[in-house]
C-alpha cells in the first residue's frame, strides 16, 4: 500500500529520473507516526523483513555457494544478529569492523577484505584467526607472509585469495552503477602480477600461508544475468590460471554488488535467475566452491529513515519542505546523486500557536537543515497539501546510510534507532 496522498510517480525536474513512491510497511507507518517529534529523525529497522529477505536469498542460492554478508553495508549489532543463521560468514574491511562483528556475532566465520589494511590491523586478523584474507597487493602480500610467520603459536597455514583487477565487459562497464574494475582502481592487483604472485605463493616462499583461490569483486549495481556473465569471466580466468601453476583451485569469491534500484523500490534483483546461473557454474567445476559477499541488497530493503517536515517554503517557483536531519544522517542520495524513494504520511495535529505552513504546488523537494545546497534527499516528491508537522519516510535505507554520513557537520542531535521485530 502507498502511503503516499498522490499517485506514486512523481514528476520530476528535465533530466532526473521518476522515482516510485515506496510501499511502507504497517508497523513502520506505525512507529513513525507515533514518534514525539523531538525524537525524530529516527532509523527504523523491520527485522522480520529482513529475516524473511535473507531466508529467501539463502534458499534461492545452489550447494557450494558461500554466501557472506559485506557488514560494511550496515553493521548494526541488531542486523549483524538477525542476518547470522542465513549466513555463512561475514566479510570485513579494517580493524575496527574485525573488532566490532567479532563481538556481535560471536565465532562466526571472518574474511578480511579491503585496500589499505595496516600491520596492527593484519597481525589482530591473524590474531583472531579470521578464516580467509583477501589480498590486494604484492607488500600486501609480503605483510601478511612476515606476520603470518611471526605468529607466537603458529597454526595452519593462513587461506588467501589474491583479488584481482580483472578485465569487465563493456556491457558490465556499461549497466553497473560503480566499477571497481576492468579500469585503473586502488583495488586488487593488476592481472600482470598474477604469474608472480602465484608464484611466491606456490613455491615456497610464503610458508606461513596458503592459496585458496581468488577473489574479484569487479561491479557494483549489475542485475543477475550480467552477474553471472561476470562470475563465469572470473571462473574461467582462475582456472586457467591455477592450472598453470599446478596448483589447486578451492575457492572463487565474486563478491557482491546485486542492483538496488532506489528509482523504483519494490523491483528487487532476480536471486533466483542467479542462483540458477550460479548452479550452471559450479556443476561444471565440481572441485569448485563460489562465495558472495552482498552487503546493499540484503539491508537497504529493512531500514527507513523517518522525520519531520519543519518547514515548507518557496522559492522561484518551487516548492521546499525543509525535514529534521538531511543527508547527515541519510548520506545514500548524495552520495549516489539520485532522489532517495520516499513516502509522505501527513498529520492532522497542529499543536502549535503560529499557522501551519504548506505546499502550493503539487510536489516538493525535500531538504535538510544542512548550510549547503547538497542537502537534497529527494526533489520532485508527489506531495499536493504537504504541510510542516507531517511526517516523510524515505526507504531503502538499510544500506550505506547512516554508517557513511558525514555526522558531525553542524552538530545536530544523533538519530533514534529502533528495531521491530527483534
């Protein structure tokens, strides 16, 4: 049910994109209806939504393919917890995350991703025993050899998956959202190094570990049959070069990047037209184990972002409802460049002694309370009568949301957080 009072498309200014107003969930219109205005904005979390979300990703995916939820989406406790049966790992990305899962979900199963990893955060890895390491550079690797080999009480050899920079097909290049590969990037190695690295790796050299595989999260933002074009490019370049090196392939990682589509929220990616593909794949290696690691399309669909509508005004001839918080706190459509999906639930109360300003126009642009002209969440909003006191609640914001906004910029208070259905 659309929450919103106008019909769901909104129109939009020349060049932007239609966005569908989100379908809200009852226990979410009822919780944020039912907030004090002064605690508002508030993070509201459906973790039944994202339990039965999960359950479905989970079942949709074949036999040997891993799947590793990329806490760097939303690393919540509260989430951490509610995603753990459906999971079989979490994959982080510093030292803080290592530390912070590792106390939330305790003796789960640890992969440790991500450029730029320090000594001290390598040698508390090691510590912990996180079950894989990607690698991303040759002193990377030379790091992580050293350290292996200092352990006070060596172990098994550590598991490695060197990511490589792998060449993305140009309709790859073209669909995804945001390339981490097929271009120069900071992440993974340069295909060149591969015979080198496999290399030190096979002959002896790094004693203290092991190669397990590769790994190559190449594109963010691809739906489920340019993913699995994706997954059988980087099998296929694995195998070919693990047996030139005699050496055995365990383990593919193809990381994640499943499409979100903030234009239209109730589109979801086709995870059962992947995992069919997935399967295609892995019968054909049956030595072969595949990992995902999603972070965005498990979460974004339980997370809303409520607030307050302060004040609506109009300038050159369109019209603003300036909302508590902004992109402070929401930093996803800023940092996107889109219009974050929203629904308008409008409030009859008026509890104050001064008149209720409201829209002229039928759709508005809704704003922070940020001292910048980026502080847009949403333009274009069908929202015909808006009027300050009503309360705006933007979806999909599970994901990359409030773990990547800029908190500090202007003081204003933190967010609520609350969790349904814990």
């Amino acid at each position: 049910m659309s929450l919103s009072p106008t019909a769901p498309t909104a129109p939009t200014a020349p060049g932007a994109t239609a966005v569908t107003a989100p379908a809200v969930t009852a226990p979410v219109r009822a919780l944020a209806l039912s907030l004090p205005a002064g605690r508002l904005p508030a993070y509201l979390y459906d973790l039944g939504a994202l339990r039965e979300h999960a359950d479905a990703v989970r079942r949709a995916l074949p036999p040997r393919v891993e799947l590793y939820y990329a806490a760097k989406a939303n690393p919540e406790p509260e989430i951490l917890t509610a995603l753990s049966p459906y999971v079989d790992g979490f994959e982080v990305s510093s030292g803080g995350e290592l530390a912070h899962v590792a106390a939330a979900v305790p003796g789960r199963p640890l992969a440790f991703g991500g450029p730029g990893k320090t000594p001290a955060e390598t040698a508390a890895a090691l510590a912990a025993g996180v079950a894989r390491f990607h690698v991303e550079s040759a002193h990377e690797l030379r790091v992580l050899a050293a350290l292996a080999a200092e352990r006070p009480a060596p172990g098994p050899p550590v598991e490695v998956l060197p990511r490589f920079n792998l060449p993305l097909s140009a309709g790859a290049l073209h669909t995804s959202a945001l390339s981490m590969g097929g271009r120069p990037t900071p992440f993974g190695l340069d295909p060149s190094e591969a015979g080198e690295v496999m290399r030190h790796l096979t002959g002896g050299s790094c004693p203290g570990l092991r190669v397990r595989g590769i790994h190559a999260h190449l594109a963010s933002g691809l739906g489920a049959a340019d993913q699995v074009a994706v997954a059988e490019s980087v099998v296929d370049w694995a195998v070919r070069l693990f047996e030139r090196h005699g050496a055995p392939l365990h383990e593919v990682n193809i990381g994640g990047g499943m499409a979100v589509d903030y234009a239209d929220p109730a589109a979801r990616f086709d995870w059962a037209g992947y995992g069919a593909g997935l399967a295609r794949l892995v019968a054909a290696h049956p030595d072969l184990r595949l990992r995902v690691e999603p972070g965005r399309a498990l979460t974004a669909y339980c997370g809303w972002y409520a607030t307050e509508v302060l004040d609506v005004k109009r300038s050159h001839g369109e019209d603003f409802a300036v909302v508590r918080g902004g992109t402070h706190h929401l930093r996803t459509p800023a940092a996107k460049g889109h219009d974050q999906p929203c629904a308008v639930l409008p409030v009859a109360h008026w509890p104050h002694r001064w008149p209720r300003p409201a829209a002229r126009g039928d759709s508005v642009t809704v704003a922070g309370q940020l001292c910048t002209p980026k502080d847009v969440l949403a333009r274009g909003v069908p929202a015909p009568g808006l009027r300050a006191g009503d309360r705006v609640v933007f979806a999909l914001a599970g994901a990359y949301a409030w773990n990547i906004s800029h908190h500090g910029f202007l003081m204003h208070p933190r967010p609520g957080f609350h969790f349904l259905g814990g």
